[in-house]
C-alpha cells in the first residue's frame, strides 16, 4: 500500500511540475509579444454619454419634428392664392397679369395710366387690355370685375382698365359703378351728381343721360345709387330694368365695365355676372384662398362660363 501511494505522489508530482514548465514558457512568449507603444491618457470628458452627439440628435430630431408639422399645416390650412402658378394650377384659369402693391403719396393706378405710363403697374394693365382684345368678340362688350371678397382690389383694377381703354385704346368706354355698398367710384368720380344708376333702371332717366363724362376722365361714368335705402338699391340691380339698362349701355360703348360688390357676401354681384358676356377675377395674393372662389364659384352658376381669367392684386 504504501508503495502505491509513494508511486501515485510521484506521478502526481511529475503532472504538476510539467504543467508549472508549460505555464512558464506560454508567459514569456506573451511577454515577448508585447510593446508599448505610447501612454494611455487621462480623458477630459466621460466616453458616456456623449454629450456632443446627444445634442446634435436633438437639434436633427427637432428640426424634422418642425418640419414635419409645418408641411402638415400647410397641407391642411387654407391656400393663399399668392402667387401665377397657384392662380393657374389651383383654378385652371390664365393668369392674366399681376398688380404690385402700391405705397407712398404716388399709389393711385389710375393717375398712373397717364402721370407713369412706362411703369410696371401701367404694363400689367396693358396686359389685361391686351388679353381682352384677343378674348372677346366684337359682340362681348360687358366686362364684370369681381372678387371673391371686398377690398380686394375690383374698383381700382375697373378704373385704371376703363382709363386705359378709353386714353390709350381709344375705345369708348363707360365705367359703371355697381358697389352700392362700397361706392369707391363714386365718391371719387362724381361725388355730388343727381343723376344715377337708379334712375337709369327705374326708368325715370335714360340710360343716356344717367351716363356722364367727370373731369380728368377719358371714360364715360354711372354713379351707384344714393345711399337711402341700401335693399332697395340691391334689389334694383337685380331687375329687368338693369338688364335693360346694360344692354342699352353696350350698344352706344366699345366697352363696358361693371365694378361689383364681393361675390361671397353680396347676392346682386352673382346677378351682375349673369348680366355681363365676360368676366374677370380680382385676387388678393395676400389672402384670397382657394377655397373663397370654391365657394364664390358655387354660389355663382354663371361664372365658370364667363370667367376668362384672373389678375394677381398687391403683389409683393
């Protein structure tokens, strides 16, 4: 017994120190394989997290995050017709020509036609002139000027055309004014006559002499009724004897052109259309919406029919 334990201690003792001599050798090939090759430093800032990287994510993630919702807004709030190719896109109509908004002391298209006649408002109505020339026949002699909303600019675009056409084109032209709310025309124009519209289409006055020529003015002019009894002078305007009063009108003029109301809020405008052979569209660029003339052109079934395109007003 004791021989086998004494042979079984030396084995043991022989595996134990083969293993200390390959141990031995492993480390120094390990050592011999090792260099160092420069100091580790101390770092300044923590590896994580990165606050850098942190910082930029955000900026990124914000930014699309403001994107996203500025296109969402825009897709889904009202378009402003601001510029042609949304005028022409939006309600497949031409654009005919662009108005820049005008300031300052000088700011009167109308006097423009003849004080600034190179100026770049003067050739926009040039343009509209222009185009009414090659759209209409000799028979269309009934232009209605609307828009969708009043202030947007009917009564000076109505007013520069009508000079233009009568200064410039030498075409006989009657301006009529129609706006009994407004009566921009009239006030400017002929301020104190007594013969008016009204009277033209009561008949108490012919249409002839209901027409008069104002100072400073190569057109011929109809004042919008006295302001007594505004219901009255809406419903006058959508009478026979309006009517009768455009044709009359249009037999002794080259061109005829009616200043109208808003078509949104005022019913006799959607009348007025009816009445005229053409029609041009007044927009606002700075707050006319596609979906004001969607609802202008449904209240008013004439004027898909009639329209023949649109003027970009107060153009930046």
């Amino acid at each position: 017994e004791l021989q086998k334990e004494a042979l079984a201690t030396g084995d043991l003792y022989l595996s134990l120190a083969a293993r200390i001599k390959t141990l031995e050798t492993e480390q120094n090939y390990s050592m011999l394989d090792v260099q160092i090759l420069d100091h580790a430093d101390v770092p300044e800032d923590p590896s994580s997290p990165n606050a850098k990287l942190v910082l930029a994510g955000g900026l990124l993630g914000g930014l699309g995050l403001g994107l996203t919702l500025a296109l969402m807004k825009d897709h889904m709030s009202p378009t402003v017709l601001r510029t042609p190719r949304l005028v022409q896109s939006k309600l497949g109509v031409p654009h005919i020509a662009s108005l820049r908004r005008l300031r300052g002391r000088n700011a009167d298209l109308f006097a423009m036609i003849a004080k600034q006649p190179n100026s770049p408002s003067v050739r926009s109505i040039l343009s509209i002139h222009r185009f009414l020339v090659e759209a209409r026949s000799n028979e269309q002699r009934v232009l209605a000027i609307v828009s969708a909303s009043d202030g947007d600019g009917k009564s000076t675009t109505a007013a520069a055309l009508a000079q233009y056409a009568a200064s410039i084109a030498n075409q006989k032209t009657a301006l009529v004014d129609c706006d009994v709310h407004q009566r921009t025309l009239s006030r400017r124009f002929a301020p104190a006559v007594s013969n008016r519209l009204a009277q033209a289409i009561d008949g108490t006055l012919t249409p002839a002499r209901a027409i008069i020529s104002p100072d400073g003015c190569a057109f011929s002019f109809c004042a919008a009724p006295a302001e007594k009894n505004m219901l009255s002078n809406i419903e006058l305007l959508m009478t026979p004897g309006m009517t009768n009063f455009v044709k009359a009108a249009s037999r002794k003029h080259d061109l005829i052109v009616l200043d109208t109301p808003g078509l949104l809020n005022n019913v006799e405008t959607r009348a007025l259309v009816g009445m005229a052979d053409l029609v041009i569209l007044v927009i606002d660029a700075r707050s006319t919406t596609v979906e004001n003339i969607a609802a202008a052109k449904a209240l008013t079934p004439d004027l898909e029919d009639k329209l023949v395109g649109a003027v970009l007003n107060r153009v930046k």
